[in-house]
C-alpha cells in the first residue's frame, strides 16, 4: 500500500491551498477569457466581487458549453479549436510533442456521448506529471533502474491515458504500449515477452489479464497495478490480487483533471479526493450538496490548469459521499455516469428507465463481468462472464429488480453466457449499458 503518510495534510492547510489556488485561476479566467468574463457578467456578478467570491456563487457549465465556446474559454491567445483539433490529427501515431511548442492536447474519449478536447500548458503539465509519480506510482523515486511499463488502453487515439504512457520520461521507463482492441493472443504474447513491472489501464482489461495469468497462459510478475478508465469491480479487484498479489490502485481521473481527482489505494478504503488540485462538489437534486453516505453528480474544478480553466465544470458521473481522510474529502465508491439508463416499459405500458445506480448495484455472486443489452425498451439482452453456468440464477435476480420497477409484465429479457469481450471499438471500453436499437 501507498504510504499514505505522504499524503496526509491537516485541513486547514488543504483549504487554505485550495483557496488561494481558485483565487488565482478566478482572476485568471475574468482577466483573459472572454467566455467567464461575459458568462459570469450575466450572473450578475462584477470584477469587484472576485476577491470575495465562494466556489458556489459561480454557475455551473458542462462540456457542451465549453466546446461550443472552445476559443473563448482559453485565456492563451496562441491556440485556436481549429489548431488544436488540426494538431490532434496531424500527431496520431507519432512521438508525443507539444502543440506550438506549449500546449498538451488530448481527446476524450467520448463516453460521455460529447468528444472533447483540452489543452494543458507547460506549467499544468508539470503539475500533471509531478503528481501523478508521487499519489499513483509506489517506490518510483527508490528505483535504481528503468522500469518495464505497459501501458494497456486505446492507442492512437490521443487520448488521455495512452498520452500520459507516451509522455513518462525515457531515462526512467521502457514502455510498452498495448491496445486493449488486439487479439488477446497477440497481448499475451507481447507482455510474456516484456515482462513489465507495472502495467496501467482499463480495468476490465487487466482483470482479463489476470484471468489469463490465472490459467497458466501468461506468466509476468508486476509490481503495482494502476486500474482506470472503466469501472473495478470488487470481482475484478480480486482477480487481479489472486493472480499477482501485488498493489492494485483504482485511479479516478478524466481528461479534464490528468492528475487525477483520486485514487482508491485498497478496495477496503474509499477513493481519496485530491481537492488541493481538483475540487469536486458533490450535488443532488437543485445542485445542492448531498449529504455523508448519498449519491450525486460530480462537479469539479481543475485548479492546475489555467490554460484552459474548467470553473464549476459538471461531469456525468456519479458518486457516493464519504467521510474525509488524511486531510482529503473522499468518496465511497463510483456509481457510473449520469446517462447511462436502462430504458424498460413499465406495466402501465409507457417507457421508463433503470437508474444507473440500481444496475451498478445488481450483483450475482461469481460473475465476473456483466452487460445490459437494449434493443428496444422491451427487449434486453444481459451477457455475462463467468466460470459456471449462472444464467438461471441470473435470469431469477434480474426478474427481481424488474418487478421492484414496476417493468417487468412488459419488459422480456434473455440472457447469455459468453467469451467474447464486448468492448466500444473506438475507445476500447466496456460499458455497463449498450443502446443497440438497429
């Protein structure tokens, strides 16, 4: 486990950090972007008011807003959308380099159903690469030697994790990166060669990993094991310390934070929240805050990056609260994303949906992994993972939740036992829910 006495800040000292960091982006962001200036001027909110402004006074944006508006958000003057996107273009496949000399540019992936792009300059991507060694990466600055990484995610994408894999410094790592859309074989092959100390990416991939090194397939010995990008299941979890026995860190990060929101260090303790570089609100219903041990939607603030600052910026993920640790706000765990609903047909005949949090909850002991396939709001495939058979086990809980929902006269579900990995062909993920209505 991390030493977390590294980490630990007393509060006063994380607020008072955390203050003067969103004092300093504020002013940045009025001074240079016309986006907030003009934006927050409709809020009724003058120059005046800066100094003395909480974090809620602030309206609330998402990334529609903020692509809609991508010029005017930055507070550079050197950097355009069509320069960004035309950079992101013209570098895939190629050595990592600097957009003017200044600016990391990544793509989202899109999960959220909206891309992205964000833009980091030198001073932030310090930040970045700083933090990352010292809260992600256990025993890096006591290593004497280079370190074998694998990076195992989307390649040739431009996107956040695989950006980050090719960016770590080459007098302290040998890299390997790996798509999670190969041929198993092909992955298995490559890494038994390569032998990494580390490996990093989807969790869902690395939790096939181990499955692979548990059945004699692979043979490698990792050191440390950071999961992100897709949800670690308890199940997976387990999988991974059977097969190597090793740390295993749940990374909680996105493209607009790269140096990550938390980090779940065991799967018996919650996610901490670095808020001393990215503050996250938790809200409920009317944006307000919810209470210790609910659920709500994230809404962070990236204090690092001044570039492109993300002030009040809602994310479509949702969380449980918890209680605060070694100086540090947490979460309990991560329920998913705010979209992703089940849509069923209720047994008045009209269409309504399962939330998010009831799928994330659905637990059949033994399975390894699970989907929910809609073809339309009355016709569900659910596919499974496992060693056994557990389709009538599976076919009894699930008919359970429907009738909790009211749904289940007119909503007809089958259910499948399979090998195939279903993963997003763009971004390599898997999600929960599927919406394949062809």
């Amino acid at each position: 486990m991390h030493d977390l006495l590294e980490l630990t800040m007393d509060k006063p000292k994380v607020k008072n950090v955390q203050h003067a960091r969103l004092q300093q982006l504020i002013m940045t962001a009025w001074g240079r972007s016309p986006f907030y200036r003009q934006l927050w001027t409709t809020h009724g909110i003058r120059q005046a008011d800066l100094p003395s402004l909480a974090l809620t006074d602030l309206p609330i944006i998402d990334k529609k807003i903020i692509m809609d508006n991508f010029d005017e958000v930055l507070t550079v003057s050197d950097l355009t959308y069509k320069q960004a996107n035309d950079f992101l273009e013209a570098s895939i496949g190629k050595p990592p380099t600097l957009c003017n000399d200044e600016y990391l540019v990544i793509r989202s992936s899109g999960s959220s159903n909206i891309q992205g792009i964000f833009v980091y300059d030198r001073k932030a991507l310090s930040v970045i690469q700083h933090t990352i060694v010292q809260r992600m990466y256990p025993g890096i600055n006591k290593s004497q030697q280079k370190i074998r990484y694998c990076y195992l995610g989307t390649i040739n994408g431009n996107l956040a994790g695989e950006t980050l894999a090719r960016r770590t410094p080459d007098e302290t790592y040998d890299k390997l990166l790996l798509s999670v859309l190969d041929e198993p074989h092909a992955i298995c092959r490559a890494l038994q060669q390569f032998q990494p100390d580390i490996i990093g990416g989807y969790a869902s991939s690395i939790a096939e990993l181990a499955t692979a090194q548990l059945k004699g397939e692979i043979d490698i010995h990792p050191y440390h094991i950071n999961c992100g990008g897709d949800p670690l299941s308890p199940a997976a979890y387990r999988r991974i310390k059977q097969a190597w026995r090793c740390s295993v860190y749940n990374i909680y990060a996105c493209s607009e934070s790269l140096a990550g929101i938390g980090v779940q260090y065991t799967d018996d303790q919650p996610f901490i929240l670095f808020d001393d570089l990215t503050t996250i609100e938790i809200l409920g219903g009317n944006n307000q805050p919810v209470g210790m041990h609910e659920s709500g939607t994230v809404v962070m603030t990236n204090l690092y990056n001044t570039a492109m600052p993300l002030i009040r910026y809602k994310l479509q993920d949702l969380v449980v609260k918890g209680v605060d640790a070694h100086g540090f706000p947490s979460i309990e765990k991560i329920d998913g994303r705010e979209n992703v609903h089940l849509p069923v047909i209720n047994d008045s005949g009209t269409v309504s949906f399962i939330h998010a949090i009831s799928l994330s909850c659905f637990f059949v002991p033994a399975v390894e992994d699970m989907q929910f396939i809609s073809h339309h709001p009355g016709l569900i495939t659910l596919r499974y993972q496992a060693h056994d058979d557990l389709s009538d086990v599976i076919r009894q809980e699930f008919s359970k939740l429907l009738s909790a929902q009211a749904a289940l006269t007119h909503t007809h579900f089958k259910v499948e036992k399979t090998e195939t990995n279903i993963r997003a062909a763009t971004t390599g993920k898997k999600p929960l829910v599927v919406i394949d209505d062809k």
